[in-house]
C-alpha cells in the first residue's frame, strides 16, 4: 500500500517537509537511518493524520512520532529514541516482578545488565476506547549491555 506523505496541512506544509523540520528526523539523519525507513515512518504518521482528520501535522503528538520510528528502527535505532524521550518509562523485569526504573539503573557500574528484560512504555493517542493508549518495547539483555556500550 501507497501512503501519500505530500499530504498538505492547512500552511501548505507537505507532511515530508514537517517531519524534515522535527528534532526526531535530524536524530535519524545522525544515526544513519535509510531513507526507505524514514519513508516508512512519514506514511505510518500520514495514516495516522488522515484517520484522525488532522490538517495541522504540528497537532499529531510527539508520543505518535516517537512510536512510528520505533516500530520501523532496528533495535538499537528504537533503543536509542526510545531512551532520548523523556516520556518513555522505563521497566525493569524479572521472572515475577516489573518496576519501573530510572535510566541510570539499568545497567550496572560495568555495564552488565541489572534485570532479566526490560521494557519502554510509550503513550500514544488511542482511536477509541477498545485500543490501549501504550505501546510497549522490549528489549533483552543483551540489547541494553551493547547499548550501554556506546554511552
């Protein structure tokens, strides 16, 4: 399926052209993020402006950005937005347990992890009430210690 990302705000703004002038597109450029996955990105959030009939792109909340370039990222990318917004919580989980937690206790002094998984929480806007107003990214041990790697 084609999504028209040349959809026009009420300023004549393609929403391209918005995403281009937002800080999560300059973080992707900085990452290295392909401009097929950043395509990918415009046309979850065109589908999401034309499902809730926005014609201003500045009214689609940053929580919906932030979840459309997780669920198109590779895990590091994800990791790496997910982390940088300050609205993401942040769980900590075990085999019975999940707290949430700071950033600074995911990892230990040696950057070994602290818990068996771990999670983002990320509210976005939800269509009606049947649909959760949270997205939930894991990640594994492993993600977090190689991410932690890169600090």
């Amino acid at each position: 399926m084609t999504v028209n990302t040349n959809i026009t705000d009420r300023n004549n703004v393609s929403l391209g052209a918005w995403f281009e002038a937002t800080p999560e597109h300059g973080k992707l450029v900085r990452l290295g993020v392909p401009d097929p996955v950043i395509g990918a990105i415009e046309g979850d959030l065109a589908l999401y402006a034309e499902d809730r009939g926005i014609d201003d792109f500045n009214d689609i909340p940053e929580g919906e950005v932030v979840a459309a370039i997780a669920d198109n990222t590779d895990t590091q990318t994800r990791l790496r937005i997910l982390w940088e917004y300050e609205y993401a919580g942040l769980e900590g989980c075990g085999d019975d347990y999940t707290e949430g937690i700071d950033r600074d206790q995911a990892v230990d002094d040696d950057g070994k992890a602290v818990f068996d998984r771990y999670s983002f929480i990320v509210n976005v806007s939800a269509s009606d009430d049947t649909v959760p107003d949270w997205r939930d990214y894991g990640f594994t041990v492993e993600d977090i210690e190689d991410f932690a790697r890169t600090w």
